[in-house]
DNA sequence: AGCCTCGCAGAAATCGATTACAGGCTCAAG
DNA sequence: CTTGAGCCTGTAATCGATTTCTGCGAGGCT
C-alpha cells in the first residue's frame, strides 16, 4: 500500500505539499513537478477511508431502492448514475426488497459511511432521513413521497397517468374497465387508482360495477392472481387498467395463457414493459420517464451536495401516453 | 455526531474498555453494563469510516456488473446479497454499462476504500483485478471468467446450454437453424454459439447454410436488428436460437411486429424471461439459475473473506431446459 | 513472605489522509 | 534600513475507531 508518507519521502518534500499539490492548492511549480514524478512512479492513489475520515464527506452516493428486479428502478438508477458519475460520485445501489427494516439498515451504513448524499425511494410510508438532514447529508426523494421530511422529490403525476391509460381503454370502447394497483400503503398505487377513478366518474352515467378495483402487490405474481381473480368472476370486466408495469406482465402472461389478446380484454399498462416480447404498439401504455426522473434527482443531489439551501422541491414528471394505432385490432394481423 | 469518546466519558471508562465491549472482548461484566447502558442512551453507532481505516477492511462487498437493466444480472444479485448480508455485510452494487473504463474506476474506488469482497462479472476480457489478490481482498468472478487471475469462478455451463437450445428446436423439426449470440470478445456469447454449432455438426447429413451466425449485442435492440437481418434473406433460416434473454425478446418483438409467431419461425433463448407477457410455454428456453449463482459466488466470497486460501475454484452450473408442450403448436389455440 | 502469573483497564500508537498554525523567505513601501 | 504583507512550506493536530503496550492488583505456589 503506498501512501502519501512515501510520495512525500520520494519527493523529498512533506505530506502537507503533496496534499496540497492533489488537491489543487498553491504549491511552487518545481515541487509541484516533484511530487507528479514521485505520485505517478509509485502509481499513489489517495485512501479514500482516510480522507472521508478527515473531511467527513465521503465521494459516495447512495441509491435506495425497494426492487432491484424492477426495470422501472433499474431505468432509474442509470439516470442517477449518469448525472452523479459525471460529477466524480459514485453511485452505490442497495435493494431493500421492500423490506422497510433492510432499508433502515441500509440508510444506518450510508449514514456511518458518511456518504455524500442519498437518494431514497422510499420502502414504507415511515422512511425516516431525519439523521441525514441534522448531519447535512443531501438527501431527495425518488418515486415516492418522504412523509414528513423537508426533502427535494421528483415523482411521476400518477393521478394522471391512470387518467390517461383509463381514458386510452373507454377512448377504444370498452365500457367496464377494473383496475389493478398495488398495495395500499404505497402512494403511487393509490394515486393511479385515483386517476383510474376520476375518469369512470367523469365519464359513466350509470353506476358502476362494484369490486372493479384490485390491490395486488407490484409484482408479476400480483398481477397475475388479480387477473385470474377478474377474469373467473361471473361478470368479468372487459377491460383492466394495470397499475403498473410488472403488474402489466403478469395480466398478460394469464391473458396469453387463456388463449386471449388484448383485443379481447383491453388491457392498459402504467409503465414500460421494456422485455414484453410484443410489438410497442400492441397495447396502450402510458410510459413513465424513469431515465429521466432520476437524472433530475442526481442534479438535485448534486445541488444540495454542492451547498443549495432552502425547503425542499417538488419535481412531478408526466408520463405519456403510447397507444398502438387501433387497439382493439391490434393482435388481429 | 456521538463518538466513542462521549460513549467512554458517559461510562466512566476508557475508550479502549468501550471498543472491546463492543467487540465482545473480555470485560468486567460490572463495567460492561456501565458501557451498554451509556451506549444504548446515547444511540451510539461506531463510524464504520474510522473503524475501517484502523482495521484495513470494511464491511462492504461490491458487485460489479455490466447491466443493471439485464434481469439476468439483477437477479444474480439478489442471490449475492442474500448471502453476504446474512453475514452481515452490506452489499453495494456497481454497474459498469459494459465499459471496461467504468469498470476500472469502479475497481479503484472499491480498492481505495478498502472493500472487504468483490464479485465481478467482468465487462471485458482484460478486467485487471491483480491488486486486490496482492492485498488479499476475496475475488469471485461470477458469469464471466477473468483470464490471468486466480480466483474462485462460478459459471453458467454455456456450451450445454447452446446445446439444449439448438437440440429443442431440432427435437421440433426445424432444419435450418440459426444463432444470433454476443459479441465476439465475450465468452459466454462464444460457449452458447459453440454449443449450437457442435449440435448442428452432429445431426445435420447435409451441408450446412452460410451466414446463420450472427453478433449482436446482448441487447434488445441487437436481437431486434440481427431479427430483422436474418428474416429478409432471401433464404430465411426456419428457426433461431436466441443467445441470451434480450436478444430473445428483440427476436420475439420482430416476429410479432411481423404477425409471425414462434410456431412460424422457430426460436428457443437461452435465458428466462421474466417479464415476457408471454406464458411460459409459448417457447422453449433453456432456464438459467442465476440467483443460485450469485447465491455460490456469495458463499465463496465469504468463504475467502473467512480467511480460506488455496487456488481458485471453479463452479460450472447447467441451465435447464423448459419447452412448452408442441412448440409448433404453442400458438395456435 | 516473596515471586510469578493472569486478567483487566488505561495510555498511547496507529491507520492515511487533510488542514490549522506557525515559521521563514521575498519583496515593496515607508 | 526596517517593517509589514504575502506566499510557501513544514510541523503537528485532527478525524474516530482499534489494538499494542504497560501497569496494576489479585491470587496461587513455594
């Protein structure tokens, strides 16, 4: 291990020069050409332990994120990743799997690691980032609101988004359209389901059919049992509105597997379905900004890390809408 | 920000007593109390930073990977992480994109900060990873073999797999078999296209049609374009054998976006597919265990760590074959 | 009684960087 | 010629833990 004691030595100058030529700081000329020569033979790389230990701020920054097997979070962690590494961090990512007691640990290392910053999508509706604001750490919310914390938060609107993919599905002519959203405690399922409703109450001038709306987890398994469950019912739905991309998958995988196409069952999808094995235009599915969404927290990491004050923002993307040209006929060819 | 000193102040003792509590050494059980009690009230937690720096070793495993959009990669990395945390240490993930230069940093900041485990799947064939053995840091390479370094491998055994791939769709009764693989500098694309070719040598009486090999990138997008390329020959191959899951799914969007289906053109992936939206037997594919592979490469890892030396091993897991009933058929209800 | 061993606890060194402080030098102004 | 400002540079403190070394006191053995 070479450290700065042996590039001072080889230069023949002290620690303090050679720190001080590495970071920048004033140093003649000459002794700044020793210490280069000294630091590049030896192929010196500072320890990065000790000059977190020193300056309290590691060059670390933590992604949090509830499942990695999503390719919507993976989508976002490169967003996060691109803007975070251009500006010398690295990014680190830890799964919780959705397990809010993983996460507090997870959150405890990244705190006694003295990272840089940290990026949060939240597990629960009780993710506390108190510690990291009374230390100064930058902290911002991705995906999913931080209750109670005075953080920067960049979310997809998705109240609009089920709008959309409700109003995609009664544009195309279905007149009974359900709904699979994830879990309650998480508000991104909820505020889709909303949206989902909204519309149905816009547009519907008879009372709707009761237990229309389903919670699976957000998982292919949840999508698939809540589709089963609609589609065994004695008056099945003839369209679902599915809550979000995994949940997509597996509403498809039981529409497949019933020999049936979403021209059968219309079927809408909050969210990318990026490994589908279906031409883009087989369905209409609003496409949520994932990419996006995390380089606008990597720069607002970025910001606060860089010393921004003041309360926290709000970022709502939209998402968009991407129908295929006539969905009913879509599978038809 | 509570220290070991305030701790040691509130008991009454010194810091060294409150560090040896800590890690259960011998202690009078009187003073022992003193230090739980005083460490308890003031939510003491140890600065990993520092205690790294003392003990030259964190606890922190990384994991390099070329694509964290890849399921393949993200699901070996819950298989990793299962392992390690329940060790106790914390698994941070790195994902390079495939650029070795990435790569490289990323091994830097994981040496510079003194990590105590890697598993890398390597981006390239000349990942460099002689400082970590130098400094006795655990190594597994994991999917990929890393040339010129010892170290414990854990492996799909990909050859077997092109086999099984290319012997389901001659099973079928398809005759013109084509492979669309990885580039050429990455083993696993090579072993799966060498597997492919020995079966085709073996059953085939007749000389074989030039051209049905082809290197995409193991995207959707290189499976979408050597698709395309291979079914506007003028001589069309009758089935595909897909060399890793996204190329599959580029395969499979082609064939859809044509109205075929796979009863048309034959294709069997290497690989699953977890979020195809297709049922599971609409095609044949050869599974790949990969949790069970992160899940080995975590138990060598740890197994190193522990201390255990000797060469590196080798861990060649099989996939496994799961075709629909008649593939020909599999659509057509 | 005297000596040795053993166990426990504190003082201080250590890990490898950054940085506050102080000393020395040069140069310009008075 | 003297004084002060300014710029480098080195010495040493510092970050917060772990661990070696040293010393103290109790207990056992001869």
């Amino acid at each position: 291990m070479v450290t700065i004691y042996d590039v001072a030595a080889r230069a023949g100058v002290s620690t303090a020069t050679v720190s001080r030529v590495l970071n920048g700081l004033s140093v003649s000329a000459d002794r700044a050409q020793l210490v280069l020569d000294a630091a590049r033979e030896l192929n010196y790389t500072p320890n990065r332990v000790a000059r977190t230990l020193r300056r309290q701020l590691s060059e670390l920054v933590a992604l949090v994120i509830p499942d990695i097997e999503n390719p919507f979070f993976t989508s976002l962690a490169r967003g996060v990743a691109d803007t975070a590494q251009q500006a010398g961090y690295s990014v680190v990512l830890c799964n919780t799997d959705g397990d809010v007691d993983k996460e507090r640990q997870f959150l405890d290392v990244a705190l006694s690691e003295n990272i840089a910053g940290l990026v949060l999508a939240a597990a629960g509706p009780r993710s506390d980032v108190a510690e990291f604001r009374d230390r100064g750490r930058a902290v911002v919310a991705v995906d999913r609101p931080i209750p109670d914390a005075d953080v920067d938060t960049v979310l997809i609107d998705n109240v609009g988004a089920g709008r959309m993919a409700t109003r995609a599905l009664w544009d195309a002519g279905f007149r009974d359209v359900a709904c699979i959203t994830g879990p309650v405690d998480i508000v991104t399922a909820v505020d889709r389901a909303r949206g989902w409703q909204q519309v149905l109450d816009e547009v519907s001038d008879r009372p709707r059919v009761p237990g229309r709306l389903e919670h699976a987890d957000f998982r292919v398994d949840g999508g698939r049992a809540c589709m089963s469950h609609l589609l065994g019912l004695p008056d099945p739905p003839d369209a679902v509105v599915a809550g979000n991309n995994l949940v997509g998958v597996g509403a498809l995988q039981v529409l497949s597997e019933r020999g049936l196409s979403p021209a059968d069952v219309g079927i809408a999808v909050i969210g990318d379905l990026p490994f589908s094995a279906l031409s883009p235009d087989a369905l209409p599915f609003v496409s949520l900004p994932t990419r996006e969404m995390g380089t606008a927290a990597g720069a607002m990491l970025l910001e606060r890390i860089a010393g921004h004050a003041g309360p926290g923002r709000r970022v709502v993307i939209p998402g968009e809408l991407r129908a295929g040209e006539t969905p009913r006929a879509a599978t038809s060819a």
